[in-house]
C-alpha cells in the first residue's frame, strides 16, 4: 500500500525475471473486470504495490512473471489492497497503515494473499500459485504470533474482499458489519 508514504509491496529480483509471452486469462478478467469502483491499474517494471492515496494498483508487466498464474495471483493480491479504501469497503487496517502500525501492516498483507488464495482457488489457477502463496502467509503469520485471533479476522476480511472483486458489493458490505 503506498499512500501518505505507505505501500504494501510484493518485491521480486527483477534481475533474474526473464520475459515471457503470458496470455491472459478469459475467466480471471471477467472477475477482474466485475469489480465495482475499480482502482486505476497500472504496470511498472520494478514492483508491486496498492497506493492508497491515488487508489491505484502497480504491478510488473505480465511477461515479467514467470506464468499468468503468478502474474494474476500478484494483481488479485493487490487488488484485495484496494478494497480496503474508503470508497470500498473501508477496511480501518488499510488506512491505519498509513499512519504507520507495523501489526496492522502484517494483518493487511495476511488479508491480501488470502484474498489472492482464495481468488486463485476460485479461478482454478491454486494449483500453480498455492505453494508461493502459503510461503508468503506463513511470513507474515509469524508477525501476528501474539494475536492468533487475527488470522479469524484476516479471513472473514478476505472473503468480504473476494466478494467485492467479484462484483457482490452488496453481500461484501453488509458482511462487513
């Protein structure tokens, strides 16, 4: 998340990313393009990240993933970010991280990655993604070690986001409360 000098960043060795002819996913752009009130989305060659503040969602060029499956996972990751603005679903963590909480930054990327998990597996592409992502949960699982009911939470707000993405604004916020 990048906002009031906040991001949440997915970072990749870029030095070793090879380009690749990645095609794009009929059924995974249907979701995509499903969502309500989209961010802007936008392709910079050197990172990942959700910026609150222009409410826009950065991500490498697709050929810069070594499938479309990591490509697609790394934007669902972002794009679950984004749901949390305030022109969303306003999740409080999103804009607490700006403000700079450390455990809150740890309870926003745990959102993140299983909202793309869950995405990934509804899409039919976890098979290809499932072992990055579980990595990635399981770092941030150990920031959270003293607040185990975060992982509840971090689910529920997961799956609001899902929701969301998919174009179920309406069950996303009144789950919500």
């Amino acid at each position: 998340v990048k906002g009031a000098s906040s991001k949440l960043h997915h970072f990749w060795d870029l030095t070793k990313t090879r380009k690749h002819k990645v095609m794009p996913v009929e059924a995974i752009e249907r979701i995509i393009a499903a969502m309500p009130q989209p961010p802007k989305v936008e392709h910079n060659p050197a990172e990942a990240f959700y910026s609150i503040g222009l409410d826009t969602v950065s991500v490498p060029p697709a050929n810069q993933f070594d499938s479309a499956e990591e490509y697609y996972s790394t934007l669902f990751h972002e794009l679950v970010h984004s749901t949390g603005h305030d022109s969303r679903l306003q999740r409080p963590s999103l804009s607490r991280i700006a403000q700079g909480s450390d455990h809150l930054y740890s309870y926003e990327e745990l959102v993140a990655e299983m909202g793309a998990a869950m995405l990934c597996g509804l899409t039919g592409i976890a098979p290809k993604t499932i072992d990055n992502s579980a990595a990635y949960i399981a770092n941030w699982l150990q920031s959270l070690r003293d607040n185990p009911d975060y992982v509840i939470y971090a689910g529920a707000a997961a799956q609001k986001a899902c929701r969301y993405i998919k174009g179920e604004r309406n069950r996303a916020r009144k789950s919500n409360r």
